[in-house]
C-alpha cells in the first residue's frame, strides 16, 4: 500500500494501461517511453483526444556503443508529436528496440505522414514497421549492402569515427582516401562477391492504383505507366515520379528519390557540431541562412544558457530569416511560373530581386549562396558598414513595390488562375495527417505559423500576421507565398529599426570551435521557408553528435504529393509539385 | 579539266573583294563554339547558380548558350553541376550516351570535380570523371555564375584546338559509347577493366579472410558439438578436444582433413552413436553440460582457437 501512495501514476495509464513504461526527462522537456506493441493505440489517443494531430518528425536513433545501453535496447523510434490547434512544445515518444528483431507497428494508419519518414528509418537503421504498406527502401536502391546509419556500418571511405582525423593533422602524413580502400574509388563489396557472375535484379516499383470511376465515356483505354525524372525539366533537380494514367487522368504516382542522397547524416555524425554548418547550407540551397538558424538554435538548445545569442545577433538572425523568406519565395513562384508554361521571363522577374538579397548576403558573409554565416551564440561577423543602410533601401524602397509589381502580374493574371484554382486539393484534415507543414499546410487554410505556435529566436517581438488561405489548391499556396513576403517585409522593417549596437557573440561562443555538449537530447525547430526545418541531436558529451538528424521540410511534405495529383490531368502533377516547392538537397540530403 | 584549272585561283571581278580565305577548322570551330547549346540539367546546388548564369544580370546568351535543351538528344553540352550519387550517376551515362557527337562535358563545383564537401559519404561518387570523359573542371562551391562563363569561354578555347581531320568522332571505328553502371551491393563500373579489378580484390580479400578463419565449435543440439571449418581446408592433425569439467580430451586422428565449409558432428554422452559417416563420437561416458563446464579446441600448438561454455544453473 505503501509503495502505491509513492509512485505517481504514469501518463495515460488510466486510459491505456500499460502503453506508457516511463517517464523520462531530457534537456528538452518530458518524454515518454511507450511499450511497441501499444503505440497505434497510444497515437490514436493522442490524436484524438489530446489534440495532438501532427506527427511532425519520426526517426531512429541507433544507440550501439552509448553509455548505459545494451543490445536490448540497442535502437530507438523517436516520434514528435505537436498540437496545430494549440501550438507549444512537442509531446516526444520513444519505442525501444532491441538489436536482433528491430520491428514495431506502424503508425500509417493513424498518421499518414509517417510513411515516408518510416521508410527512410528501413532504409538507413533497418528498423521493420509491421504494416506499412511499402516498407521498402527509399534513398538507396534495393540491394544496397547494409543500412548504413547503423553506427557500426562503415563507409568506404572511413577513416576514424570523428573528427578532426589524426591523419590531416598538419604534422602527420595525410593518406589519400583512395589509396586505403583496396578498390581504389568510394566503393565496398561484401566478402567473395563477384561482379562478372553478378545479375541485376529486377525492382518492380508497387503502384497503389486507384480504381477509377470506369466514367472515361464510350472509349476504353488502357492504363499507361509514365516515368518522369529523374532527369526532367519540372521535377526541379533529380526526383522522379511514376505516374500511371488512365487516358490523361493521373490513377496513380509514386515518387522516388535519393538521387541527391549525398549522406549528411552520416557526415554530420563523424564532424564536430561547428563543421556541420556548412553543410547545412547545403540542405535547402537556396534558403542557406535559415538552415544555419535552425541548426543554431537546436545546438544551443543542447549547449543551454550560456551560449544564448546576443541581442544584436538575434536581430540579425531574423534579419537574414527573413531576407531567405524572401529569395526563397521569389525563386519558388520564378520556377513554379516556369512549371505553368510561362517559361523564364516571371523568372528573370523574381531573379532580379534575388540577385540583390544575394548581394547582402555576400557583403556578411562572403558568398552567395552558401554563407555560413551563424555561429552558436552568435553570428560569424558584424555587418558591415553600410550595409543596415543599403539594406533599409532594399526593404524600404524596393522590394514592397517589387513585390506589388508581382503581385499584378500574376495574382490576377487569368491563365494562372484556370491552371491553378482548384488543382491538387488537400483538405486541412489530410494536410495535417500528412504532416505537412508551411505554405503547403497554410495553403489548406490552418494558420499554422512556428513564429506564432511556437516562437523563437525574438519573432514574439514583432508584428506580423500568419499567412493563410482556404481554398486548399495551388493557387492558395501560390497565394501563400505572396503574402509571406509581405509580412517578412513587414519583419524586417521593424526589426531594421529597432536593431541595437553590441556585441554579435556571446562571450562563451567566441571562439570556440570545438564545443562539447552536455549528455542529453533535443529538438529545435524554426518556420524556415518550406516548413518545418528541425535538427533532432543526441549528445553523448562528446565533441560529435551521436545522432545529428534533420526533419526537412520539403522531403516530408511529398507525402501529400500522391493523394493531391490522383484524379487531376497529368500537366498538373507537375504544377502539384511545383506548389510543394521541394529542393532535392534537402529531400535526399 | 583544263578550262576548270585555267579558272581556279582567280575570282570573278564582281567577287573579289568579298572572299575571305580561311581554314575549314576556323569556320567549323567558330560556328560551333557560339551556338552550344547545354542540357537542362540540374543536379543540385550548382544548378541554381547555373540557372542564374542565364538570366538578366549574368545572361550567358552573349556566348550563344542560351538555347538550354531538355532533351539529350539535341543538346550539345553536359553540365554536371552538383554532387553525383551513385544512384544519380547510372542516369547520367545513360543521357551521355544519347547526346550526339561532337558533345562535351563541364564539371561544375568541387563535389562533380571530386566529390567535394560530400567525398566521404558512401553514396557519393568522387567526381564524374571516373565515368564520363570531362573538358573542363570550373572549381567553387558553388561556382558563380562568373566563374561558370569563364569555364564556358575556357570550353570554346578548347574548340579552337580541334581539327576535323583528327576529332575522334568522325572515325569510322568510333562507338563512343559509354559503358552504363550497374546497381549492385554498391555502385559497379561495367567497364571490363574495372569489372576484373574488382573481381581480383574481391576474391584476394576472400581468400585473406578464409585464410585468417580457423575452424570453430558451437553447440549443436543434444548432447553434440558442431565443428565447422569457415576457412581453407585444414589438416587436424594433432587437434584436441578439451573439456574443462571431465577433463576428457579427444584426440583427432591423424591425417584428419576438414574442407573448407565443411561441417562435422561431434557426439558424447551414453546414447552416442555416429549416425552417418564424417561424424564422431567423443566418449560415451558422461553428456556434456554440466554447470559451467568449458569445451575448448585446442589446435597442434596447444592453442585454443575456439571455446563454448555451457551456462552455471544453480539450484
């Protein structure tokens, strides 16, 4: 009797007996370890009791060699739960596995977002979901050796689990990669394999077909398979769809990716936490700088109040969020024009704007495109002289009338409203099902914002309403993305006023290239132009992550690419697309 | 044939001061090198800037290379700007094969050059040049749309050093096709140099591992002992089996041979017969798996090259 009064009962046990086997806490907040077999029943739960309808980031965590964890519970599946209606902080549950049968439910039937997520987690960990209705792999190929995020999986080219290598020291004898790996290029066999007696096999792609309503009239046609990409002019890089057609009407589509699969995962667990953000800036290359923001603030998360940036950095931050927001909604109506037949000169339109922002960028940080400009704590350097200036003439004289200019052009302009009002519809419900996030979720008319459900950084300073229209299409997420730049106008004329002097580091983050972080796990994310951008890390106290895993925005949102184009014409899946904005380095990382 | 020859070498009047004498290499470069017409093709971040190269503010038309062609089939100029994948890179011979000769490939940006930032990634292949022939490397990361028509203007020199007497592709022999790679356990050249290059350290590596392997025990089920020979044949001369409780100890026969791969049955206990030929009986005194009891190989040096352990129950 007396143990009973003690314990404080687990969450949800009332309700689900026995689902929840502990409560732990993290840097991060709570979260919740739940038995395997309980979980679909859990997540119903969740979703539809407590509100929390959108599963935003799934993933696994492959814990061989950590401190304190056996083969029993070797592999984990994290899953983060977030309330739409409500905003505030993720509900995070673990699934624990052990090493020799990685297998749980899956969670399809009640997020159908997850399937994409839980078919990277097959494809890199080995994890099995029972029930999903494709488990196969998705950025490899199949017969692909191993599931190369296990931590004791080694590339062709390994050299030592972390960086800095011994071997590039100055003093030391650098050995050329090539030249340690028997086959002499970035390859690797497994024992006795003989590649003249070796066969392709054949993969077969399964299409989920709908069945029609047979209403094609009097004619009777065939079902016909088209595969575009991965080299096509609108899939916007090297994705592929295969899209099977009945007359011109799309019955099904599957898309396949990892074309662009150049393993930042992998790379981001061997570097320390400062050399991974450049290659954040690779992820989503055309909105560099809110990458570095999002990874920036997922590190200090994990790095705690010391490493808070100053209040200039902070305005800086925003300022470069903001001007990303921008460019990176430029280029996307710029190609999205493209896609609808108007070829380049919408484009050249927006490239114009761009190409200024892009001149800012250069004047901080050195580059173009890949600034890597954001330190933990801080920024790299202070702006400039100048630049708050020519920057205030950009924000303040230009762009807005650009912007309006725009806005004339092709708001109202009448073949882009007959190719784009009513094409891809997705409900709120499903896109909230689907995870989808950003425009692409603002598009279905729920105002959905990270800078209002949830806000970081300084964005609770300023004043700016949430972009969102109801009519589900590509118009609305074309519309969308219009008014968001107005808003980050908006943004940015405040925060250009009220940005202070001082100093753009902390005292702790200056300097300090090799940061060891305390034993523990976060999740940072931010509103980056395409949605939800978040880094999920797992410091073992090292100077490496462990776990350095990121929740892209645009990968993700290619749930919703299937259910949206079946039923419209197939010139459409390729503005469906379009409307979803992808960026290949961030899909395939 | 006379009258012909009485003519050539003097223009008519009315042309004379219209005729320009130059090389047939002049004009073919010339006219070639100012309208190139590149694939739309984009593999990541470099194709942005790219894209950016051919509008208003770069506007790469100057150089006649503005025409961008989707379709292989009618471009000129591969442009491979971004990091190659080995699952991207079987496409993209495959497209090199359908473009048509004279046909030339930019590696753009330092991952196409060499892999670059993403070299180590075990899907990454370390630049394209291991596939496909490239003329002109244009370094950065990515590479501005400046540093991209300096590699054009870079290509149109090249041009000018080529003669259509000798460019390959108007020899009779010439095929130019490239071999296509395949998907396998992991990217493979189907060149048949790098097919048998593989195939040698492939099978150098499996003898090595064999070679390292000795024959191992493991429990088979009641009351035997599973030897297994994962390494080259072995002579088991002068090998024991070992127990630590009864301390029995089986001696092989000498001359015994076990294949490589081979597997034999090793039976004890009261009951134990062999039951069909290559098996042994140990003894037919005691079961082995008493608490904690350790059955070891001990191979001719003495050596124990392989130990099981039965579990202590305690009561």
């Amino acid at each position: 009797m007396s143990e009973e009064t003690v314990v404080t009962p687990l969450p949800y046990s009332d309700v689900l007996p026995g689902a929840v086997l502990a409560e732990e806490t993290d840097l991060d907040g709570t979260s919740l370890v739940v038995a395997a077999d309980k979980l679909p029943e859990l997540a119903r739960h969740l979703r539809d009791v407590e509100g929390l309808d959108l599963l935003s980031n799934l993933t696994a965590v492959d814990y061989f060699g950590y401190k304190g964890r056996t083969a029993e519970d070797r592999f984990e599946v994290v899953y983060h739960l977030f309330s739409t209606e409500k905003g505030g902080g993720p509900t995070v549950l673990r699934v624990r596995l052990p090493e020799n049968n990685p297998v749980l439910p899956t969670l399809v039937d009640v997020y159908r977002g997850a399937d994409l997520q839980e078919r990277e987690a097959y494809d890199l960990f080995g994890i099995r979901f029972l029930g999903h209705p494709a488990l196969r792999r998705i950025l490899l190929w199949e017969g692909f050796h191993g599931h190369p995020m296990r931590k004791d999986w080694q590339e062709p080219y390994y050299e030592a689990e972390s960086k800095p290598f011994k071997s590039r020291h100055p003093d030391g004898n650098y050995a050329w990669a090539e030249d340690r790996n028997p086959w002499g290029s970035n390859v690797q066999y497994p024992d006795g394999f003989d590649p003249l007696t070796w066969q392709e096999p054949v993969s077969q792609i399964p299409l989920q077909s709908h069945a029609g309503n047979g209403a094609s009239g009097m004619l009777k046609t065939d079902r016909l398979i088209v595969n575009m990409g991965p080299q096509h002019p609108s899939t916007h890089g090297v994705f592929r769809m295969i899209v099977e057609l009945e007359g011109e009407t799309i019955m099904a589509l599957e898309p396949e990716m990892g074309y662009l699969h150049r393993n930042h995962e992998k790379i981001g667990e061997r570097n320390t936490y400062l050399m991974n953000m450049p290659y954040t800036d690779r992820l989503d290359y055309i909105s560099s700088m809110s990458n570095n923001l999002a990874y920036a603030i997922a590190v200090e998360k994990l790095l705690g109040e010391e490493y808070a940036p100053t209040e200039r950095a902070e305005y800086i931050r925003v300022i470069m969020a903001e001007l990303t927001r921008i460019v990176n909604h430029l280029f996307s109506v710029g190609t999205f024009l493209n896609d609808l037949g108007a070829f380049f000169t919408p484009l050249l339109y927006a490239v114009r704007e761009r190409e200024l922002i892009l001149d800012m960028f250069e004047a901080v940080s050195g580059s173009r495109m890949m600034c890597n400009y954001l330190r933990f704590g801080g920024v790299a350097r202070d702006l400039p002289d100048g630049w708050l200036e020519q920057c205030k003439d950009l924000v303040f004289k230009r762009l807005p009338g650009k912007i309006e200019e725009l806005t004339t052009y092709l708001t109202g302009n009448e073949i882009l409203q007959e190719r784009c009002i009513g094409v891809g519809y997705l409900s709120p419900q499903d896109a909230i099902n689907l995870s989808c996030t950003g425009p692409q979720l603002r598009g279905s008319g729920v105002a959905y914002d990270i800078r209002r459900a949830e806000p970081y950084s300084i964005y609770d300073r300023f004043e700016f309403d949430i972009a969102a229209f109801n009519g589900c299409d590509v118009y609305s997420r074309f519309l969308v993305r219009m008014e968001e730049m107005r808003q980050s106008v908006r943004i940015l004329e405040q925060a250009l006023k009220q940005i202070p002097e001082g100093p753009i580091q902390s005292p702790k983050g200056q300097g300090s290239y090799v940061v060891r972080p305390p034993v523990g796990t976060v999740y940072g994310r931010i509103e980056s132009p395409k949605g939800e951008l978040g880094f999920y890390l797992v410091s073992d106290g090292s100077g490496n992550p462990f776990r350095y895993r990121v929740r892209p925005p645009s990968y993700i949102n290619l749930n919703a690419l299937g259910p949206m184009s079946i039923g419209n014409k197939v010139a459409d899946c390729v503005i469906i697309l379009g409307g979803i904005d992808i960026v290949l380095g961030e899909v395939d990382r | 044939m006379a009258e012909n020859t009485s003519t050539t070498g003097v223009a008519p009047e009315e042309l004379s001061d219209n005729i320009l004498i130059t090389t047939v290499d002049s004009v073919y470069n010339l006219a070639r090198s100012f309208s190139l017409w590149p694939m739309t093709f984009g593999l990541a971040c470099c194709a942005i800037e790219f894209i950016v190269a051919g509008t208003a503010r770069y506007d790469m038309s100057r150089f006649g290379m503005e025409v961008a062609r989707p379709s292989p089939r009618q471009a000129d100029l591969l442009i491979i700007s971004g990091t190659v994948t080995k699952k991207m890179v079987v496409p993209i011979v495959r497209l090199y094969n359908q473009m048509a000769e004279p046909r030339y490939v930019i590696s753009m940006g330092a991952c196409a050059t060499g892999g670059g930032p993403f070299k180590e990634g075990y899907n990454v292949v370390s630049g394209i040049d291991k596939f496909l022939p490239v003329d002109v490397y244009v370094p950065g990361c990515p590479p501005t749309p400046e540093a991209l028509i300096h590699g054009f203007i870079t290509l149109h020199k090249k041009f000018k050093t080529q003669s259509v007497r000798t460019v390959p592709w108007y020899r009779k022999s010439y095929t130019g096709e490239t071999p296509i790679p395949a998907l396998g356990p992991d990217i493979i050249d189907t060149n048949p140099d790098a097919l048998k290059r593989v195939r040698d350290v492939n099978m150098t590596r499996l003898m090595a591992s064999r070679a390292a392997a000795a024959p191992q025990i493991s429990l088979g089920d009641a009351d035997t002992i599973v030897l297994r020979n994962p390494g080259l044949t072995a002579d088991l001369t002068g090998w024991t089996l070992q127990s630590s409780a009864s301390e029995q100890t089986y001696h092989f026969p000498a001359g015994f041979v076990l294949m490589s791969d081979g597997e034999v049955r090793v039976h004890t206990g009261p009951g134990a017969t062999s039951s069909s030929a290559g098996d042994i009986v140990w003894t037919t005194e005691a079961a082995l798996g008493g608490d904690g009891e350790k059955i070891s190989l001990v191979n001719a040096e003495g050596a124990a090259v392989s130990v099981i352990e039965y579990e202590a129950t305690t009561a």
